[in-house]
C-alpha cells in the first residue's frame, strides 16, 4: 500500500486565515482544518496596513501544529490568498514597509489621473481588468505620483501570496493568477505590461517572473523548518495564488456549460473560458478576466459580498457586542425586510473605520431611518432571507 500523500493548505482571507492538513491516497481527498485566526486591516495614521507579521507568525503557528498532527511526513505545502495587495523589498530581502490594504484610501482620485494619460479602454484591452479604485495600478501611481523613495529603493515586487512563498523559500517569483489582479499584467504576453507601467511613469526594475500554477516554488527554509518542527523537507508548490482562481479550480465536474458563484468578502460569479473576454458588451457591463489555474480565464463580475456585515460585526465586537455569524443570520430572520434598502458600493462604504456610522451616514443621505437594532441592521445588509 502506498504511503497517503499529507501537505498543507494555507487559505489567505480578508477576514480570516486557516491552514488545512489534507491528505490524498490516489483516490480520496481528506481536509482538516488545524489552525484559523481573524485578519483585518490595521488603520495607523489614516492609512490601512495588513499585519503582515502577525500573519507570517500565525501561519508557523499552524504549520507547526499540522506537523504535529500528521500521523505521516508533510511533503509540501501551498499558499493562496486575497488579490491586489503587495510588498516591496530591498535588495536585502528586507520588507519596506507594511502592505497596505487595497481598501486604503491613497487610490481615491488616481483612477481618473490614470485614464487622462491611457484610456480606459486601452486598459482593459491590455489586460482584460475593469475599472475598480482598489486596484495594484492605483496604488502604484499614488505612490509614484508623491515620488515615494520606495519605488526606487525597492528590489521586488511580490503579491500576497508571493511574499509568503518568499519568507518560506527565499525564492522571489510571481504566480500568474495573482498577477493578473494588478491591472498591469498583459494576458496576450502572459507577463507583466511594462509598457503600461512606463506610460504612468511606474518603474519596472522590481517586477519578478511569473511562473505557473503547479510551479515549484522551493523547499521550506532550514531555519523555518527547524522553528515549525518540519523533520524533512518540504516543498513549497505554488496553487492558483489568487483565492477565487484556487477555489475554482476545485470545483468538480466544470465545463463549458458551467457557471460559478464564489462568496466571501466579495462575491464573484462568473464562468470559465480560453481567453479574456474584451467586447464592447463586456466593457460596458463592468465585467472583469482574471487569471484562472490550467490555461484559463475567469470572465467574472465583481459583487459586494460579506464586507459590509463582517465590518459591522467588527464594530460591534469593539463596542463589547460578540455576535457570531450564526446569532447574526438568527436576528436577521427575525427583522423586518426592506425596512432600510442600500447600495451596497456606495461611497460610504468603501472603506469606513465604523461600518455602523457609515451605514448612518448613507441612511441620512437618502433620507431613511436607520436601523437601531443589530439585527436589524444584519438584515439590511443581508438583503432579502428565505423563512426557515
């Protein structure tokens, strides 16, 4: 009998990060979750940062745990995580500054700049990505556009996940999926579009290779190895590096009659397809390409998802209120619906550090009493819920 084939999974969220102990013996897939912990960003100065450090700490907290746990040797792991969001290092390795979140209010105005020098439509022809505020391009150009030393003292650039793979391997590269996020990755080319980039006086010096989903990364460094508890060594492999794309390549039985509707802090539905999709009908509909695992494209529509209650319940939990989802859904059902109805991609909450005072501001704004109650609020957020 051959030996069960044991690595980790790393699940990157906005809201939360869990590892999975999995196992494959030829036929059967088994996954347990050994180690989950809330992320948020961290608002400093006015600005949003990711945790980076705490999160790099919690993932050795779970890999040392699933060592633990696995009755079998760990032969590898793989990370994937939220699009967008990156961090720049110098030629030491060493990270110059916390990640901001792609939320971060420095994108505000930059889209407009951007678009007075390339046309919208060019863009999205380049890349296949729609429009959207929060994207790498317009984080990039509001950096550049204050001259931030950063842009020239970094050496990499590398996305989420590619950063996590970087302080687990040492190995500086760029998976596909998570590259098309950026707004500046050219699908015909299959690399980054450097021509964009220097029309928006951007530099390009610190751009890695891309490489494949299924690429080997490296083998987990000694002295990590040696921290977590790892007895032999483990390869790094890189999935689908962007959640959506991981996810949907897991889906079973996909094909070209299929359809996907993946949930989270953003909902996404979409279908999967050869090559982006760049009509009129697609530019004017606001839908987006992404880079999906296995030579495809995922032709997607971005939707609002649970950003707006899990920001809610943040704040209740800073005001001593801890609802769990299941006591939120339960005080949903029991409100009133369409007491209050939202524009889910208002302004108002984009972005707030108080998700309750944003809903109030927007209630104000259109003229409509705001919800008192958290459940009620819940509901509004919700939107309509089917009686049990």
């Amino acid at each position: 009998m051959n030996t069960p084939s044991h690595f980790v999974a790393v699940d990157m969220g906005s809201s939360n990060v869990r590892l999975f102990l999995c196992r494959w013996d030829g036929a059967r897939f088994w996954l347990n979750e050994v180690h989950r912990f809330d992320n948020a960003p961290v608002e400093l100065m006015d600005s949003l940062y990711w945790d980076v450090m705490r999160i790099w700490n919690e993932i050795k907290v779970g890999l040392a745990r699933c060592e633990a746990e696995s009755e079998f040797p760990i032969t590898s792991t793989g990370v994937e995580t939220w699009g967008i969001d990156f961090g720049l290092l110098d030629a030491a390795g060493e990270l110059l500054n916390n990640p901001h979140c792609y939320r971060d209010r420095r994108t505000e105005g930059m889209p407009e700049q951007v678009f007075a020098r390339v046309p919208l439509r060019e863009i999205f022809e380049r890349t296949g990505l729609m429009f959207w505020q929060i994207n790498t391009l317009y984080h990039l150009y509001s950096m550049a556009q204050v001259d931030d030393p950063r842009l020239q003292i970094a050496d990499c650039y590398l996305m989420t996940p590619d950063l996590i793979n970087f302080w687990l391997t040492g190995e500086r590269r760029a998976e596909f999926t998570i590259a098309t996020t950026t707004q500046f990755f050219d699908w015909r080319a299959r690399d980054w579009d450097r021509d964009l980039l220097a029309r928006l006086d951007i530099p390009t010096h610190f751009l890695p290779p891309i490489i494949e989903p299924g690429t080997v990364v490296g083998t987990v460094r000694e002295a990590v190895a040696r921290e977590v508890g790892f007895k032999q060594s483990v390869r790094v492999i890189a999935p689908g590096g962007h959640d959506t794309a991981c996810a949907i390549a897991g889906v079973p039985g996909m094909d070209a009659h299929s359809a996907f509707i993946s949930s989270g802090t953003w909902s996404i539905l979409g279908i999967e397809v050869d090559q982006p999709v760049l009509t009129d009908e697609a530019f004017r509909f606001g839908f987006t390409n992404e880079g999906g695992v296995g030579g495809k494209f995922l032709f997607i529509k971005n939707i609002t998802g649970l950003w707006l209650l899990q920001e809610a319940r943040r704040q209740w939990s800073r005001e001593g209120l801890d609802y769990d989802w299941s006591a939120l859904v339960e005080m949903a059902e029991a409100a009133p619906p369409l007491a209050v109805l939202i524009e889910p991609d208002a302004p108002e909450f984009l972005s707030p550090s108080d998700m309750i005072a944003a809903l109030r501001a927007y209630c104000e704004r259109t003229g409509q009493p705001m919800p008192e109650e958290p459940g009620a609020v819940a509901r509004c957020f919700l939107g309509r819920l089917e009686p049990k």
